[in-house]
C-alpha cells in the first residue's frame, strides 16, 4: 500500500461537504466549515495537487435515458504487469465503457458497459473481448438492476446521501443542450453555469435552469469527487454476493444493513451469477474479514455464495461517456 496520507479535521469537513454536492460554491463550505473563502479554496486546490481527489463528476441515472449497465468481470492470463497497464488504458478509452477497475481476486478486472439493447451489448462485449485478445482467460456479466451511491462514510454524517441508478426505463430525452451541458459536468462537476454558458452559447439563467431540471427529473443524482482512498491509508474491496432461494423480505432485510453499514460506499443489485455487489473501504485486511463474518453470522441464511476483488486503481468512472452524446 503507498504511503498514508493525513487529513485535518478541516479537510475532512471540506470533502464532507464536497461529498454531498460538488457544486456547493467554496463561500458556502467556508461558513460551514468555518474557514476564510481563500483558505478553503486553497485546501481543495492543495487535496487535488496531493491526488487525494483526482477529479470531479457527475452521476446519472443512465437507466432513465434509455442505458442498460452491464458489468464484465475479466479473468486474464498470461499479461505482465505493463501489458494489464496497456489493456486497462485501451478499454478505458472505449465509449461503451462507463467504469473500469483491476485488482486481485478470481477476476482481474470489472468493466461496466452501456447498451441499449441486448444486440447492442452483444456487439460491445464481443469488441470488449477482441480488444483483450488471448489475454482473457475466463469472463461472466450481470446486468444492473439498481445501484444506490451512499457517499464516503469515513468523512461523516453530512456525506451520507444516497445517489441512484435504475435499471433501463425510457423516460427522457435529451435535447442537443442537455447533452453539451451532460458531457462538460461529466468529468468536470464543478464547471461553473457562467463557464457553461460561455462553452454552449446559452445564457447563464437557461443553464441553470436546464441544471435544475435535470436534478428535478432524477437525471442528475449528484455531483461528487474521486477520492483516491488507497492515499488515505484504505483498501478497496468488491464483494459479490450470490443469494440462496429466500423470500424477498429477507433479501431487503439484507440489503438495508448493508446500507447502513458504515464501511459500505455502494451497493449494486444485479441479475447474473451474483445478485450483489458491495463496495467496502477498510483500512486492513484484517478489518474486511470483521465486516465479512458480520454479515455471514446474521445473514447466512440470505447468502450462498461469495467471492471478493481488492481493487488496485480505478481507470474510468463516467456516467455520461461520448456513446451517449
């Protein structure tokens, strides 16, 4: 693991504040924070220099614009270290792809891919595919049902909002604007309206109106940052959970605890060979397998199986790539 490093009490309540929306002008998080405006301007500036955030984005609820989400697990063979570098940084470039990440574990990589149709998704994976060459030992998908976004819990309460995905639902269509102002807030969440105004030819008072009805409609959920988390001293780990034949309730019942634990950042439900997958933050391995037997002791009715990826680096996470413009 790279060195840790440390974050004041101040920083901690900026990326709290960042956490629950990106977009909060930096006079607000200084009132709240208690902080001069230029010095919370200056830590934010001082944590990306420092890679802690490494950008900031926007999450959509792809499902609403007519997007199904796939996840692809890889299982490679035969790569060196540069090469599995070389493959990540081709299939990161991929406009299908919304979210690439490798680690160790049985899978060696999870790519998530949009599509909106069945055949659509065929003719990307198998693009995938031909992309990782003799590289791919072995590969499943599961099919997003719903995903709920809970936030970084370790930088406290006011970080704890819940941004969704559903599963594929037509409801809206985007005009030519919506787009533009989509793909400029997708990896740069904090683009200001008068800046947006100025790369759409709108006027201020149309983009934020566009701003507010994308955020009324459900499309926007949120607008958050990366953090690197491996640089604050934890570890990453995806757990895929298969269900046992068990009454709804129960699977709920589940599912909430999850939610509530405080080393959960998100929870995906799929349909494929697993049913669930938990994004957990801890700071030991030793602290995973707590969490681990936690869940088994009052829920081993619910799970059958289980399998777990630490995750090395996430390449991509765009929830609004150039397929969709």
């Amino acid at each position: 693991m790279k060195s840790e490093l440390k974050l004041t009490e101040k920083d901690r309540k900026i990326l709290a504040e960042l956490d629950h929306d990106a977009r909060t002008p930096d006079s607000q998080i200084s009132k709240r924070v208690k902080l001069s405006k230029q010095v919370t301007n200056y830590r934010i500036k001082n944590l990306t220099k420092k890679g802690i955030i490494s950008n900031f984005y926007t999450v959509i609820d792809v499902g609403k614009l007519g997007f199904s989400s796939h996840y692809v697990f890889l299982q490679l063979q035969s790569i060196t270290e540069s090469e599995e570098t070389k493959l990540m940084e081709k299939l990161k470039g991929k406009e299908y792809v919304g979210w690439l990440v490798n680690g160790t574990g049985r899978w060696d990589a999870v790519v998530l891919i949009y599509s909106k149709s069945t055949l659509e998704f065929n003719n990307y994976l198998n693009d995938l595919l031909s992309a990782c060459g003799d590289k791919v030992h072995d590969y499943i998908f599961t099919t997003l049902i719903s995903a709920e976004h809970l936030g970084y819990k370790f930088f406290g309460p006011k970080a704890q909002d819940k941004a969704l995905q559903t599963e594929k639902a037509s409801l809206f269509t985007l005009d030519k604007k919506d787009k533009e102002i989509l793909r400029m807030l997708s990896q740069n969440a904090r683009l200001s309206s008068v800046e947006i105004s100025a790369k759409t030819n709108l006027p201020v008072h149309s983009v934020r109106y566009r701003l507010k009805e994308l955020r009324k409609k459900g499309i926007i959920e949120a607008f958050k940052p990366k953090v690197e988390v491996n640089k604050l001293g934890l570890q990453w780990h995806l757990l895929l959970i298969q269900f046992t034949i068990k009454e709804e309730s129960r699977k709920k019942e589940f599912v909430s605890y999850c939610e509530k634990n405080k080393n959960v950042y998100y929870v995906t439900n799929t349909i494929g060979n697993y049913n669930l997958m938990l994004d957990i933050h801890v700071k030991s391995t030793e602290e995973f397998k707590r969490v681990l037997l936690d869940l088994k002791e009052k829920f081993s009715d619910v799970i059958k199986l289980y399998e777990s990826i630490i995750i090395f680096e996430e390449y991509k996470i765009d929830y609004f790539t150039k397929l969709f413009v």
